[in-house]
C-alpha cells in the first residue's frame, strides 16, 4: 500500500510564490491558546499602543487596517514562506486548484524588500520574451513595485487571456532598465513533457508538482518503456521546478523506489512529524536514472533529487539547488483571510536538511546551449533559499565537493529541438550511454 494523505491535510512545498501560483490543498490546525503572562502584558502593550494612534495621531486611522497590518508584519517575520492573506490573494491561492487561469508565467520572490525572478515559466509569455532570472521588477504596468506585497505582484500580473502587461526590469550587466510587453496567456497545467533522446534512452521534463503531476509522470513514463523494447536510462529533468505539492513529490520518488525512507518531516509538533516510506514496485525499473538540478530546483524538486540520491537510485548532475526545506500549511480564517506558515523541515532519507544548503549534485556541470552565444543569467545569478529575508537555519552536515566541469553559462532553453544542445542534457546522456557500454564489458 502506498503512502495517502487525508484530503484536508496536504502539505504544500512550493519553494515561492509565482505568478501562476502552484496547486495546493488547504490544511486544517488548531491554533494553541496564548495564555502566558508575558503574551498577556505584550497584547495590553498592543492595545495601549493602538488607542494611542486612534487618539492622537495626526490624521484619523483605521484600526482594522493597522490590526491587519501588524498581523501581516507578525507573519511575515517569521521566514520567506509565512504570510497572512487578505481575501482577495487567499481566493486566488484556492483558485488554481479549479483549472486553468491567466497570467505570463514567472516564478517570483521577495529578496530583501525587492521583487525579483527566481526564473521564467517555459512556454510561457514571460519565457518567450526573455525574462530571466535575476532579474529584478521595478514596475508592472505604471505602478512601482517598491513597498508592494508579493501577493499583490501576482495579481497585478495577472488577468485576462491577450490582455498585455508592461513588466519593466533592472538586469545585470544592462546600463538602462528594460520593458517587456507580455500578453497573458492560459498558463499551461500540464506539468511533465517527454522526449526519445535516441533509441532506449528518455527525458521526462518535470515543471512542477501539481495535482496530476503523477498521472502525467506514469502516462509519459509509460510510453518511454513501451518504446524500442524499453528503456536502457532515463534523464529527468527538474531545473527550475520551484516545487508543489508534498505528496506528489512522494508518489513520484517512489515510483523509482522499492523500499526505504523517501522523506521525513519534523516540526515542533508531534502532529507535524511523520516518515514517508517507498513501497516496492510492480514495474520492476531497474535502468540507470541521471536527475537534473540547477538553482531553480526547489522544495518538491529537493525532495525528488535528494531521495533518489540518498539511494544511490540516480546521479544527480548540475548546479545546487535552491534549498528550500520547510513545509508550509495553509489554514483559512475569518472573513475571507488566510494565513500561510511554516510546520516543518524535512530531511532526505540519510538525514540530511537541505535547508539555506540545497541538493549538492554528484557532478556539477553548469548551463550552456553548445555554439549559441547570447547574454544570459549565469546559475550563480539565481536566488537561493539563505538570500531571503529571515531564512531559516540550516542543519545538519553538507555533502564533500562534487567533481566540477567548467562551461560557459547562458540562459537555459528547454524546447524540444534544443535538448541536443543542451550541455547538461548531453552530459547526462554521454553517461546513461557509457554505462550501458561498461555494464556489457563487465557481462551484467
């Protein structure tokens, strides 16, 4: 029997927030009554505080206003993935579990007050354009962003399909800032793509952890193994995939699993530790996996990469991960409002937290598109989970130094006719192939 989770009490792992904003299902806690006397003498504080202002500040206040405002800056202290919502930006979390929606695809973040691109969707209006990561948003349309709450960047860039947007941004290396004129466009739901790199040798490229994403994953899965008398290696990409849901990122490692720990969680609460375990297989796959992290790799990604590394089950080729390794719960409130914080770490199966660390590959082998120069965001320009405001610490031990391949760095293209071109694409078919040449030569 395979891992299941209640219906109300999905943990969601989404490395930030974008502007497609990933799938998720609400949980459901108990919040613990405050009945300490310091937590009583800092709420009369509070209260002292705040009929001060309504008393005699220069101009009349609103008092609701400045009570959400203070709870907002209580949330959102607390690490980069806690927040308190208003409405409107809790009714459009809930609303991309219900289908397809607008937007122009790129994945965002606060890194120290500014909005910023973790990386650009592919396929999307922002992709297409050229957005890339690192780059920072001054303003969307005529609004500045300066001050502006993630939530509200993402509804600003949002909207109907074909209707355009300004997105004007600062770029490293650009002497002035940049405009981009992006139409919204539906953002595509499916979340995994599959090619025949040659004969016997496949790629799964997997955007993010939805809801479907382990029916995608088993559908194109399947068609791989069916094919020229099955599969001899599997590549599996997951660069810049900033992550989804827990569960899926389980289902999905188990499928290349018979046994063992995939992922632990522990929180403070004994309600928010569990141990997820792989159970075996019927399909029997035993061929030789070569995973694909970069920085963009996030969260559920981490979870993937670091399960099957801890099992010797794939090598892990790249850059490091994001290192994202907490879990967040969503819990709705009154009148609309919703609160998003954190529950938990978690660790790969040896124990590992990859958080402020992220998922250290065996090789490392940076991005290049092989003789196509163009400016470009080099991994070491991307945002990682230790440069965001009040991250949480990292625990635990690192791994030693992977072996390190010099390439030049250019912005990643991952359509279908440039996976032959792709440097970390080919590298990690040239060892899918030399494995399967040394396994004969060893008569395995």
């Amino acid at each position: 029997m395979r891992c299941q989770f209640p219906e109300r009490s999905r943990r969601w792992v989404s490395g930030t927030i974008a502007a497609l904003f990933f799938v998720f299902i609400t949980g459901s806690f108990t919040l613990s009554e405050a009945g300490s006397e310091k937590t009583y003498e800092t709420l009369k504080l509070f209260t002292e505080v705040l009929e001060e202002l309504e008393k005699n500040y220069v101009d009349e206040v609103d008092a609701e206003e400045l009570i959400h405002n203070a709870i907002k800056g209580m949330v959102g202290d607390l690490d980069p993935h806690s927040s308190f919502m208003p409405p409107e930006a809790f009714d459009d979390l809930q609303d991309d579990t219900k289908g397809e929606f607008s937007g122009i695809g790129i994945v965002i973040t606060m890194k120290e007050g500014i909005l910023t691109v973790v990386s650009p969707i592919e396929g999307t209006p922002a992709y297409k354009a050229g957005i890339h990561a690192g780059d920072i948003i001054i303003k969307i349309d005529d609004n500045s962003t300066k001050g502006m709450e993630l939530w509200e960047a993402v509804a600003k860039m949002r909207g109907p399909r074909n209707k355009e947007v300004l997105i004007t941004i600062i770029r490293e290396g650009e002497t002035a800032p940049l405009e981009f004129a992006l139409k919204r466009d539906l953002i595509p739901m499916t979340s995994v793509r599959s090619a025949v790199l040659k004969p016997g040798y496949g790629y799964l490229r997997v955007t993010n952890f939805r809801m479907n994403t382990l029916d995608d994953m088993e559908k194109d899965l399947k068609k791989l193994e069916e094919s020229n008398n099955g599969l001899k290696g599997l590549i599996i990409d997951l660069r810049d995939n900033p992550g989804g849901l827990l569960d899926q990122a389980i289902k999905i490692s188990d499928l290349f699993l018979d046994e063992g720990t995939i992922v632990s969680i522990k929180g403070r609460l004994e309600k928010n530790t569990q141990v997820f375990n792989a159970y075996p297989n019927e399909e029997g796959r035993d061929y030789p996996i070569v995973v694909l992290i970069n920085g963009g790799s996030a969260s559920a990604s981490e979870i993937v990469a670091g399960a099957l590394q801890d099992h010797s089950r794939a090598l892990i080729l790249g850059t490091p991960s994001f290192g994202k390794g907490s879990v967040q719960t969503v819990r709705p409130l009154k009148d609309g409002f919703g609160i998003k914080y954190t529950i938990a770490r978690y660790y790969t199966p040896n124990g590992r937290s990859i958080q402020a660390k992220g998922i250290q590959p065996d090789i490392e082998v940076e991005f290049d598109i092989i003789e196509k120069e163009e400016k470009a965001s080099g991994n070491d320009r991307m945002i990682k989970e230790k440069d965001l405001r009040n991250s949480l610490e990292p625990e635990e031990r690192e791994l030693g130094r992977p072996e390190k391949i010099k390439s030049k760095k250019n912005r990643q293209l991952l359509d279908a006719e440039q996976l032959e071109k792709d440097t970390q694409v080919k590298r990690a078919l040239d060892i899918l192939v030399s494995y399967g040449v040394f396994s004969k030569l060893n008569g395995r």
